[in-house]
C-alpha cells in the first residue's frame, strides 16, 4: 500500500477484515472484501496518485474539503460507484443521490446515510454552517462491524436513533461541528465500542478523554486534524 506514513487500524469482520486508513481532516481510505472505499477524499491531506483506486467514493456533503474533484479524478476508475447527497451530484455525473434513511449496497457494502447538521454553530443567525437536510452521515456494514462516518454535524437528536455502532468518527473542527464536549453529549446518545475523533483541526482531540466513560467507549486518537 502506498504511503506507509498513514497510520491504520485493522478490524476482524464476520467477512473477514476491514482496514481504515487515517489520511487527514475528514478523509477516511476503508479496504475490504476486495473494494477500497474512498470517504471525503481531499488533496489538502494526500497524493491520490499515489493511493490505491476507488471501487466506492462517499461524499458527505458538498463543501471543497469534502468534495475535491481534483483528488476524485486521480482515484476514479470506471467501474467506480459514487454515493454522495444531493447538492454534491451536480458535480459527480452518474453518482447515487442518498438522503436520510436511504439504504445501497454496494458488493459486500451497506451503505445507509443519516443525517448531518448544525443547530447551534452558524455563520450568521439562522444561517448555520450545514444545514438540516443537506448533507449526510453514512453507517457503513462490513460483515458484523457497524462504522458510523458522522460527517460535518453536531450532536443532533436523530443520534439517538443509531443502533450497534461499533466504531464512530466524530467531527470536532470548531467552529463548524463540535466541541469536546459536544461530542461527548453525542457518544452518550449511542455509546460506540470505539470513538475516533475526527476531522478536529486546532482543537486537541486528548480533551476528550476525561469526557468519556472508558468502560462503555474506547477513545482512540490518531492523526486526522
């Protein structure tokens, strides 16, 4: 696998293993079952001409560092499956529009989006900086592993709703998603195996240790600001 300076953790599935490699932001390379999932790819953070090509590309939403054409095109082969929200499919012609509670598959793949938006943080009043609707979370089945990718979002009610959530990448960029504390509010909600925070920025993801209840919820911390 090219660039061996990413770290990676690999996970044992009921069909066989999952590996995630951590690229940067909130950029995620998932391998498994034989297909390399590309989540948010982004060339702030990696030279796609030298990582492995996409079978599958998710796009949370529709902002530049999330969706970078420039970094698609050096990953995208033709037999790659986009999946992406609405107001992303304007610029990835062919791609599979999902909205909140719709469910695809994709090979050995399920792929459900959920939901992902502010409340709270806005650029001016009643403008948040993602609003409802727009963009989504995805929960990704891999054989028994449930992989919850929040995207841009703040601890929202419909977290709740999430069931069996194995692993989770919160977003804890100020002052777009949450703060320390607000990801904790949101673990509480769903109580993840395994917490990875992600997509942090300047905020020091070690603030969330104390926040969260160890014996519910492993927190791991791994190069992704």
């Amino acid at each position: 696998m090219a660039q061996k300076s990413f770290e990676k953790d690999t996970f044992k599935t009921s069909q066989g293993p999952a590996e995630i490699w951590f690229l940067g932001h909130g950029t995620l390379m998932i391998s498994f079952g034989g297909e390399v999932i590309h989540i948010d790819p982004y060339t702030a953070v990696a030279d796609y001409s030298l990582l492995p090509s996409a079978d599958v590309v998710l796009v949370t939403h529709q902002h530049g560092d999330h969706l970078d054409l420039k970094a698609i095109d050096k990953i995208k082969k033709k037999e790659t499956r986009f999946f992406c929200n609405a107001m992303s499919a304007k610029d990835l012609p062919g791609a599979t529009v999902m909205k909140s509670g719709d469910v695809q598959l994709s090979g050995k793949i399920r792929i459900e989006a959920v939901p992902a938006y502010n409340i709270r943080h806005e650029r001016s009043p009643g403008n948040p900086f993602h609003p409802r609707g727009e963009g989504n979370g995805y929960i990704l089945t891999l054989g028994d592993k449930r992989i919850y990718i929040a995207g841009d979002t703040e601890d929202i009610p419909e977290m709740a709703e999430l069931k069996d959530i194995d692993i989770a990448f919160l977003p804890m960029n100020l002052p777009y998603t949450m703060t320390p504390e607000m990801v904790a509010e949101a673990v509480k909600m769903f109580n993840p195996a395994i917490l990875y925070p992600y997509h942090y920025g300047q905020t020091d993801p070690e603030k969330l240790i104390p926040l969260i209840d160890s014996s519910k919820t492993e927190v791991r911390i791994r190069k992704l600001q």
